[in-house]
C-alpha cells in the first residue's frame, strides 16, 4: 500500500466515465479520484448492513481493492455506480456468511447483537440527541428484520443508498419489475412502522 | 376516474416507487387532487427523511482509503543479455554435475579408485588392439567360416572353383 487517497491531493476529474477510463489504464490519480468519489456513500452503506464502524472501514477498503483489480473487467464504464454497489454488496454478504460460520464456534454471550453505535456515545452531541439516535437506529433495525432479504436489499439501496430502479436491478441482477415488486412490498410494510414515522416526523424540521 | 373518487394506497405506493407505472389517468389525477397529492408527498417525505436520518447515524470515517501497489516493471533486457543469462545457467550445470557425479570427481578420497580405472581401461584397450592386429577379420565373418565351410571337403570346393586342369 502506498498512496493514500486523500482530500488533499485529488486532482479534479470532471466526468465520471473519463475518470474510469483513466483508472482502468492505471491512473492513480483518477482512482484516488474514484475513492473520493464514493468511499463515503460506500462505507455509510456497508455501515447500514454491519452496524461496525471498523468492520465497516474494513470492508470499504476490501471493496475498493476488488475495485481496482477488475476494473479491467468493467465493459461499460457507464455502469461503474452499479458495478461498484454489486461488489459491496457481495462483500458484505460474504461478511455476514463469514461471521455466521464463525457465530458457531463463539459462544453465545460474546456475540454482538445488532449495531454497537459506539461512535455516538464518543461524538459532541448532547445526551439527548444520542438517546433520539439511538431511539432510531433501533426502530430501524426492528423495521429491517420484518422485511425479507430482498426486500430489505431493495429498500436499502432505493431510500439509504439512493440508487435508481435501473441501478438497483443491475446490482442485484434481478428485474426492474421484481425491484419494483418487493420495494412496494418493502414500503407497505414501512407505513405500518407507526413509532418509527413518529420519530422522523417528530425531528422533521 | 369520478372528481370524488382519489387513488388507492397501494397505486399511492407505486406513486411513490415509480410514477411511471401509475396508468396516464391515475397520474392526471394525483397531480390535479390535492388530497392524493399531498398524501403521496407526505409519504415520499417519509421516505426521504428516513434516509437523511440514517445518513445522520454514521459515525465518520476514521481510517484513508489507500490505494493497491503500482506494478513495477523491469526495464526489458537486451538479446544478448539473454544469450548470456542462458550461457551462464548452462555453466553452473555442468559444473553442478561435476561436482555432484563421483565419476567426475577426484578427491583424496576416491584418487585410488580412479587411477586404478583408468590403468584397467588403458589395459582393456590395448588387449582389443591386439586381438585385431592378430584377426583383423570381423567376428561374424570368423563364426560363418566355421560353421558353414569347416566341414566340407575339397571336392564339392572344386564344384565350385575350377582347377588348373579344368582350365586348359
């Protein structure tokens, strides 16, 4: 590992499609220019799917590596956004296999049950917000366990990750009208979640 | 579709989801009712809420994304560098194998042993230059006399080459 990508040092690429085009013949200033780009939406994605700060980090980095090594392979630089959300994806499910295997050899009371938010009690905000924050994750998290995996994938990359319908039908390799199917079926559900639109609706400003 | 007659929940979703795959009259209408409009935009607000709030819940980054290691590529090597690359790894070979094989190999140990083989050689040599100085006939030549002509007597050669007498 050598170069760091960054805030600094990133030369601006305009185009996107260039920008890829540029990294796939080993510029590293336009991969350091494609990490600028998306770590962030990357690692708040994976962070939505682990809840670990670190294995979150961790996992960015992994994606950002998978990136770099098939680039090569990516046909159509126009669908870099999707193709990159499918190999986070894949990460993060190999992620969730890995510790379910490993789940078997630890013993039930090591385990880590659902985001550990410790970020939140280290941050500057007042007591009050932190429990509000709280409060929400775990609505979240409680809405996200009624919904199927597919379902959940789906509202996950449509309203957390903002990805279009198209988008969403290339990462999971799946129709647009079945995206269409489960996300209606994702957000049915989520208007019975009464608490939970009570709290976004109560820090609405 | 009746002035009093506003779109279902589940067409309220698909609104939500994709406009577009709400029929061109249901669409029409969500845009001109006010009641339709409004719930389908209290419910993308949700939504839409829903994901600014989450976003709010990550912790920052902590740690810099580093890029993979650049290849680094040798400079390409001159024909001849190869030439002699592989002249070289042939040397080192047979001078391995000298080294390795005993037969090669003189020591205080084994200097005995060579010297008596080569004496043994030189001897066996000798013998051989001897024996065809003697018989410079093949062997196979010696061994068809003896078994084909040894026993035949004068006559039948006669038959076969003419005497002097016959001659005249």
């Amino acid at each position: 590992m050598s170069d760091t990508a960054g805030q600094g040092n990133v030369v601006a690429l305009s185009d996107l499609a260039v920008c890829v085009e540029q990294a796939r013949s080993g510029d590293r200033r336009a991969m350091s220019e494609l990490i600028a780009m998306f770590r962030e939406d990357i690692y708040r994605m994976v962070y939505y799917r682990t809840g670990n700060r670190m294995d979150a980090e961790d996992l960015t980095q992994e994606v950002f590596l998978k990136v770099f090594d098939n680039l090569k392979s990516l046909k159509d630089t126009a669908m870099f956004r999707p193709w990159l959300y499918r190999i986070a994806v894949n990460r993060v499910n190999d992620y969730h296999r890995r510790k379910k295997f490993l789940s078997f050899f630890v013993p039930a009371g090591d385990r880590e049950d659902g985001p550990e938010m410790e970020d939140v009690k280290g941050s500057d905000e007042s007591v009050l917000d932190q429990v509000i924050k709280k409060e929400f994750w775990r609505e979240v998290e409680s809405f996200m366990r009624r919904l199927s995996k597919l379902e959940r994938e789906v509202f996950q990359l449509r309203f957390m990750d903002h990805l279009g319908i198209a988008e969403i039908s290339v990462v999971l390799g799946r129709g647009e009208s079945t995206v269409k199917t489960h996300l209606y079926r994702a957000v049915k559900k989520f208007q019975t979640e009464e608490h939970l639109i009570g709290l976004i609706r109560g820090v609405e400003p | 579709m009746k002035n009093d007659e506003h779109i279902t929940q589940d067409e309220l979703i698909m609104a939500v989801i994709d406009k577009t795959s709400l029929t061109p009259e249901k669409r029409d209408h969500l845009d001109a009712c006010r009641i339709c409009g409004s719930q389908a935009e209290r419910l993308g607000r949700d939504l839409t809420s829903l994901g600014d709030m989450v976003k709010a819940v990550v912790p920052p980054m902590r740690t810099a994304i580093t890029l993979p290691e650049a290849e680094v590529r040798e400079p390409a090597r001159p024909w001849w560098g190869m030439r002699l690359a592989y002249g070289s790894a042939l040397a080192a070979a047979l001078v391995v194998l000298i080294l390795a094989v005993p037969v090669f190999r003189v020591t205080p140990d084994n200097k005995m042993e060579v010297m008596y083989q080569n004496i043994l050689s030189d001897a066996k040599l000798m013998l051989e230059i001897d024996r065809m100085v003697e018989d410079p006939m093949p062997d196979a030549w010696a061994a068809s006399y003896d078994e084909s002509e040894a026993g035949e007597d004068e006559d039948s050669i006669d038959d076969i080459v003419p005497g002097g007498d016959d001659l005249s």
